[in-house]
C-alpha cells in the first residue's frame, strides 16, 4: 500500500505510487472524488501519476468515478485515461448511480474495459451472483440518460455543507479539517486529542476511543480512521440537513473543548 496523509491533502504522490510499484504489483486501485477523504485530484497531478504508470506497463488501473459529479469550487473533474490515452488499454472504470442520483438502494453499478477484462469478470459474476432487477437497470438507464439539470443546485447545496462544516470543526480544539475538492465527505484530523481524556471517561488513545467517547457523551456517531486504514482521523458525510451538521459540529467542540 502507499499511504496519502493529510500532508498530501489525502492524495497519492509521484514519488509514493513509484516507491510502492513492485514487479508484483497488478493494479493502482484509484479513486477521485474519493472516499473518506473528498480528495480529488487535478489534472496535473494526474499527469504525475500517469507518468509513473507509463513506465510500468505491467501495472493496471481501476479507476471508480462514482463521485464525479460532486465537485466544488470550479473543480474540473478528470481520469488518468483522459491525461494520458495510451492507459485506455489497461484500465478498468467503475460506475454507478448511488451517490450523484442517491439510487443506494437501487444497488446499479457498472463499468468498462477492454473485452478481455470484460469476458474474464463475466465468467466469474456469473457463478456468484444473478442480475439486478430489470426495474433498477431501466430506473438507471432513465437516471443516466434523463434530465440532468437537477445537478446543480444538489452541488450548490453540498457546497454549502461543506463550508458550514470544516470552519466549525478547525475551531474544536485539536481538530484539523482540510478542505475537500468533492464527494460530501470531511475526514478531520484529531491527532491533537490524543492522549487526553474525557471527563468521566478514559483516556483516548485511538481515533476509535475518540469516536466511541464522542457517541457517548454528546449523542453524535462518526466513522473512526482506522476503519478506512489511516488514523488518527474520523468521518463526517455532509449528506444530510444543514441542522443536523451544524448541531453535531456545535456538540463536537463541546466535546473537544472538555478533553483534558
């Protein structure tokens, strides 16, 4: 694996996915607009990495777009096929209508590749699982192919959340919250509470004592790092109401303001 920290804004560098190609190595599993952190990557970062796959044709990309519609700030939105084409041939793209048309429960996803790939994924999905639904294949097809103006006042909306939510939670005391590009996603920081302790409580040495000590005493549920393999961080979605995040951000400064 190849971390991206919050040094790096929760992005892979150059220099990273280099070190951590092997002659073993098969795929770089990609993911922009990505998910805990919200990172998404430029275009000119994307040419870093497609440069270093350039020299490493033995390795594949899977690359899962499922949050290219939500991006702020005039981000351009862009895959590492699009910088460098010659990828196209060993690229894997994933899909679905879970996020930009909330369609969770409709379980549609898809993807492209070469046949190749294709046929092979074919044979396997075929003997482990059967087809969705015809209704949720139709039900994607009219999301996919429909009306598509609905879009942007869902990104205006989701903008707003995040821009309420990260200067509340780099105001609690040891929180840093960087700004995601995309997805609606926080993933803060909360090194700066480790090694203290609640009143009442134990002390928190893990992002999962963090989370579990914050349910406890304020009633809000947050998804620790370490469940996502970096830590010491936690997740906050901004998919729902403006009350609810500005409620649980208020809570989580109390919270941290109590740590001692």
């Amino acid at each position: 694996f190849a971390d991206a920290t919050i040094d790096t804004k929760f992005k892979l560098t150059p220099d990273a996915l280099e070190a951590a190609i092997t002659p073993k190595t098969k795929w770089l599993i990609f993911n922009s607009p990505s998910n805990p952190s919200g990172a998404a990557y430029t275009r000119d970062e994307l040419k870093g990495l497609t440069d270093v796959l350039m020299r490493h044709p033995h390795v594949w990309v899977m690359s899962d777009y499922i949050y290219e519609h939500l991006v702020y700030d005039n981000f351009v939105f862009a895959t590492p096929a699009e910088i460098e084409p010659e990828l196209k041939s060993r690229t894997l793209t994933l899909n679905g209508v879970s996020k930009a048309y909330s369609m969770t429960g409709w379980r549609i996803g898809y993807c492209g590749a070469p046949e190749v790939l294709i046929k092979a994924m074919r044979t396997i999905q075929s003997q482990s699982t059967t087809n969705p639904t015809s209704i949720s294949q139709w039900a994607s097809v009219e999301a996919l192919n429909g009306p598509q103006d609905f879009m942007k006042s869902w990104v205006k909306t989701f903008k707003e959340r995040r821009d309420l939510v990260v200067p509340m939670l780099n105001e609690a005391e040891g929180i840093d919250c960087p700004t995601p590009e995309g997805a609606f996603y926080v993933y803060p920081g909360c090194a700066g509470c480790i090694g203290k302790t609640p009143p009442g409580g134990s002390e928190i040495k893990t992002d999962e004592d963090f989370v579990t000590a914050l349910l406890e005493s304020e009633g809000v549920a947050v998804v620790h790092g370490s469940a996502f393999g970096l830590s010491p961080h936690f997740r906050i979605s901004y998919a729902t109401s403006t009350e609810a995040l500005e409620e649980a951000c208020v809570r989580i400064k109390r919270f941290c303001s109590t740590l001692k």
